[in-house]
C-alpha cells in the first residue's frame, strides 16, 4: 500500500508528499503520518527547508468530511496546523488542482505558498454548514484583509489563482513541474529570516463597515442558515483578539456549527449530489453518445432559457416554434428538445413527426414531466431514443432525466452526460407523470393552497413556509394569494403555525415517500437532491426524507394517518414505506 505521507531529500530541501486519493482529504492516517514526517524532518540538521506537496490530480481538497460527526480522533487538523506554524524552517506548499478548505488552511500555515496555473484556492465549509476551522478564519484576513477575508469565507466560491495571487495569497505561481519550481523556491527561502508567519501579523480593518454591510448581505443573500453569520463572528474574533484567543473562538463556533442539524443536513446535501449522481440501474459503463447539435423546440421563454443553457456549453442549439418550423431543419441534430406546451393528443402527433424528420439515433426529448412519456414515445418508431430531460428550473443546478420503459440505456448515458456538459447534476428517475419534481411541488403548493381556500390568511402560509425555508421565487409559483376561499366572508381561520408546517412539509414527505412505492425514484437521496437543487427545498434542512428523518418517520406518520382518518382524501392516504418504518422505528437512512 502508498505511504500517505512520504518524506524525499532533494539536496537540502525535504519534499513532504502526500498521497491520499482522489482528493487528498486529511484523513486520520494523514494526519498522523504528516506529523509524523514534520516532526522528523524539523529535527533534521540535512534539511534547511521543505516543501509539501500532493500527489495526484488535487492539492488537498479539504478534512475529510466523511469523518464528520463521529468521535473526533487525535491528532485533530488544528493540532497538525498549529505544529506547522511553530516549525523553525521554512516551509513552502506547492499548490495544484483545488487547495481547498482544511487544505488552504494547511498551506497558510506555511511560510510561502507557490502554486501551478489553473489552481483554484477556496474555504467552501460554509457549504458544509460549517466554518474553515483550522485556524483559516483568523489566517486569511491577517493575510488578506478583513474585507476579501469575508468575501471568500463567508461567500464559499473559489478563486483563481490569479485572484489568489493578486490578494497575496500566494506568493508565486509557477510555470512547468510544480514540484521541482517549488523545490527551486524552497532553496532560494532557505535562509532568509524571519520566517513569514501569517499568525504574526495583524489583520487589517480596511473599513470600519465592513462586518455590519457583510452582515446585512448575508440576511439577504443567506437567509435561514447559521454557518455564514458564524463565519462573520470568527473573522470578527480575528481583529478583536490575539492569534491564540482567535483559534480558541474559531474551535468553539466550529463545534456549535459541526453538531448543528444544519451542518447534517448541508453534509447529507453534499455527499447525496455525489451519490446520485451513480444511478441505480444504470451501468458506469454504458457508452454515451456524442451530441454535437441540439434543437429546442418552443416560443416561450421556457425554451429560450433552456436554449441559453446549451448555448453556454458551447453547444450549437438552434430554436424553433413546433407551430410553424420546418421540420427539414432537424434533419442533422443529435437531439430535439420540446419545450413547448400542449396536451398528450397534440405530443404524440408532434412526436410522430419528429420521428420522421429526425436522422436514426437522434433523441427526442420532451420537458413536459406531467404527460406520459410512454404513450408519447410510442406514437414513435423510436421509444429507445425517447426520453424526458427537465431543466427545472433552466437556471438552477438540476437536469432531472426521465426514463421511460423503453428507454434505452445508451439514452439515459446520453442524457447524464449532457448533464454534466451543462455544469448540472442529472439525476435518472422513472417516467410517470409529473416525475418527482414537479409532482412534490404541486403536492405541497396544493396542500397550502387549500389551507387559503379553508380560510388561512395567503401571507400567514406564505410566511411559515417562507420561515422555513422555501423561497419567495417557489411561493410565487404557488400562487396562494389568487387562490379563492371556500368560507362566505373570507375570515381566516385561526391556523397555528405549526398545522400550516406540518400539512404542507408532512404531505411533501407523504408524497416522497410514495414515489419510492411506486418506484418512480430509486432512492430516497434521488428525491431529497432533486427538491434541494430543482424544488426550492433549503439545503440546510437536506431534502424532505432527510428532514422526515429529524423529525422522526413514526411523527410523520402519526401525522399523515390522523390527517388521513379525518379528511379521508386519497392523497393523504399514508405511503406504505412511511408506514413501515413507522412500525419499525427506522429511518429513510438507515438507523443512527
Ligand atoms: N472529504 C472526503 N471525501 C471527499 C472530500 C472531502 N473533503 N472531497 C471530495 N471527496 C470525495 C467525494 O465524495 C467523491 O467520492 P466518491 O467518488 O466516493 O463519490 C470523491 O472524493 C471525488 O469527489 P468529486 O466527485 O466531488 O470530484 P470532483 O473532481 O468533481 O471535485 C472537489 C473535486 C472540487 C475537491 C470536490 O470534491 C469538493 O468540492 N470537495 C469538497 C471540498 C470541501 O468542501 N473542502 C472543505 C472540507 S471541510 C474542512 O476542511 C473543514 C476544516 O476546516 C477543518
């Protein structure tokens, strides 16, 4: 088996390697054997300075987040960087691939940061539900200034090394074999003193404002989610308080977040995108075909959005309106896209023609989810190739892809990798109408419409949900405000907060948990990913099956069969996978 950590002489430089795929994520054993290696190489009068570097495709990535949540192992990432700091020779991580999180703060650590072109530099913790915890909230604006500090901490995006060397980040980005350059600069620091440490420093206070303008954004932009305004709090520490009492700040609100219900929810979010994104039923090595040209058929903004997605992929995409195009013009293209509205009668004429226009092994798509995919490809001689592909919406991180039973497993390949052109996430579900997304949506948007129709107040339902989570773009479609009262006079009915949640969350989960009945989705993550990145649903509550799972199924339950016993309507009537882990105290994810 590979050394995780390996220590090479190159004259009077040590080259400190790790090698732990693919990410390089500081494990427990990395953690170790780094200091380990550090540890031993300090003692050693050879070496004058030393360089860490990764092996493989990424610079380390991060901590590594599948040991999140289980009991913490020693030495933790702290005590590793805090070694590194005291360390009396100079140190210089050479950067490549995505020095990310855990791995950034490792490298601020460092005397000098070198790096290869197209490194991107990050702390995406705050996506994670937590904070860089390793001494990054106090390094960065030391090393950056408070302003950019919160902008990368609190914001999570990455930055190109430009922008990182611009900032002062690193210190150098280097042209041709990254280890050898960064060796080259480790020799030429070797003996140069002080040593550059980024806790020695102060961290500067450009503009008095800076963390009360932060905070407001943050209220806009981060709405319902902790870990950013702790972000906030820990860069504040940075400027009030010494390195030492800063670090004991950060550790504290990094716990606080780490054993928040968000941070478990934002963590199940992460690794449930990657999960995924490996359908069931779907071989890895399914060949895909190449789509070299694409047409959107629609006259609607709907398909102009959906065009611009392809168009941003650098795929040609012409669009065309099914009322009155010729259809000649489909002749060439790999596939054609309907995005125009239309019942099933007028779809399976359309699709009829498509068929006769299309070359062989052309996909027809249709965005529709709500008809039914089979009957619409069998108005075709080509069901194999037909097949539902859902932008929902066109902006957003989702390409919900519909299988229907003649779907072709080469079509499905065909669509997920499309979706990985498009920057999306596809996600392989059974067609039956209104797929997942658009039939959990309508489930919730109609339970909270008849709440308004049974008299509550539009606003009331508006804010709960809002409270919650959902987004005032997703309670616009709802469209509660036009619904009409069932009540004479309109009065609202005294609802408490908690009947508004529970009818519309529960129902939602209610519905979820049917889909996996039916088997339309696979898994209850499918579900949970689809109405985190195409639904609205706050990732920091991770998807309805992970958030019934908080609550407990057996609540939930409980819930939906009292609700279902009084009202008696069909739509209430409890998903039997709800009931059986109801009756066995289980879970969506398995026991805790
Ligand atoms: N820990 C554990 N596993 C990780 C990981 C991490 N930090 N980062 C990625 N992985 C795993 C993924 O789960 C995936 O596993 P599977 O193949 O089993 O699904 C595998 O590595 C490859 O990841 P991707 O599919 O995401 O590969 P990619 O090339 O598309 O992206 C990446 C690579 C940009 C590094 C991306 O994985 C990523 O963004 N990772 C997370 C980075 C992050 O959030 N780092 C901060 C961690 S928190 C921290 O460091 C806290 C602290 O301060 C102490």
């Amino acid at each position: 088996m590979t050394e995780l950590v390996t220590l090479v002489r190159h004259g009077n430089v040590g080259l400190v390697t790790i090698d732990n795929p693919p990410v390089n994520a500081l494990s427990h054993g990395v953690r170790v054997a780094l200091l380990q290696v550090l540890g031993s190489a300090s003692g050693d009068d050879e070496l004058a300075a030393l360089v860490i570097a990764c092996a493989g495709r990424t610079f380390v990535a991060g901590a590594d987040i599948k040991e999140f949540g289980r009991p913490p192992l020693a030495p933790d990432l702290p005590e590793v960087v805090e070694f590194l700091d005291t360390l009396e020779k100079p140190v210089v991580a050479a950067l490549h691939g995505t020095a990310l999180g855990g791995g950034l703060e490792l490298a601020l650590a460092c005397h000098y940061r070198v790096a290869a072109k197209g490194t991107k530099l990050g702390l995406p913790e705050v996506t994670l539900g937590i904070l860089p915890g390793a001494g990054g909230t106090q390094r960065v604006p030391r090393l950056i200034g408070v302003a950019a500090a919160l902008e990368m901490i609190v914001g999570g995006a990455l930055i190109s090394v430009e922008k990182a060397q611009a900032l002062g980040l690193v210190d150098a980005v280097l042209d041709g074999e990254l280890t050898a350059a960064a060796i080259e600069h480790a020799r030429r620091v070797a003996d140069q003193r002080p040593l550059p440490r980024v806790s020695a420093r102060r961290a500067t206070l450009e503009d008095p404002d800076v963390f009360e303008r932060c905070t407001k954004e943050t209220h806009e932009r981060w709405r319902g989610y902790l870990a950013p305004f702790h972000c906030i709090e820990a860069v504040r520490a940075a400027v009030d308080l010494p390195f030492a009492e800063g670090l004991v700040r950060e550790r504290a609100l990094f716990q606080e977040l780490m054993s928040s219900s968000q941070s478990r929810a934002q963590r199940h979010v992460f690794f449930g995108e990657r999960e995924a994104a490996k359908p069931v039923g779907l071989a890895s090595d399914v060949p895909a075909r190449e789509l070299g040209s694409v047409a959107v058929l629609g006259n609607a903004p709907d398909a102009f959005a959906v065009a611009d997605c392809f168009a941003a992929a650098r795929i040609p995409v012409r669009v065309l309106d099914p009322g009155s195009a010729p259809f000649t013009e489909l002749a060439d293209v790999d596939l054609v896209l309907d995005a125009s509205s239309g019942e099933l009668a007028e779809k399976r004429e359309l699709f009829a023609r498509l068929d006769d226009a299309c070359k062989p092994l052309a996909l027809l798509a249709s965005s529709a989810s709500d008809l039914d995919l089979d009957a619409i490809a069998a108005a075709t001689r080509r069901a194999r190739d037909v097949i539902g592909l859902r932008l929902a919406p066109p902006t957003g991180r989702l390409l919900e892809v519909l299988r229907g039973r003649d779907t072709s497993a080469e079509a499905c390949a065909t669509a997920l990798r499309l979706g990985k052109r498009l920057g999306k996430l596809g996600v392989l579900v059974t067609a039956k109408p209104g797929g997942v997304g658009q039939r959990l949506f309508a489930r919730w948007s109609r339970e909270a419409a008849e709440l308004v129709a049974q008299g509550a107040h539009p606003e009331h339902v508006e804010r709960v949900l809002y409270d919650f989570g959902f987004t005032r773009d997703a309670l616009a479609r709802a469209r509660l405000a036009s619904t009409q009262t069932q009540s004479s006079n309109g009065a609202a009915h005294g609802r408490s907060d908690r009947e508004i949640l529970e009818r519309c969350v529960f129902a939602l989960v209610n519905e979820s948990a049917r889909l996996l009945d039916e088997q339309v989705a696979a898994r209850p993550v499918d579900i949970d990913v689809i109405c985190v990145l195409g639904q609205a649903f706050p990732a920091y509550r991770g998807g309805p099956l992970f958030y019934a799972d908080e609550v407990g199924p057996t609540s939930v339950f409980e819930f939906v069969r009292e609700y279902h016993r009084n009202v008696g309507s069909e739509e209430w009537a409890p998903s039997p996978t709800l009931e059986r882990l109801a009756a066995s105290r289980g879970r969506f994810y398995g026991r805790p």
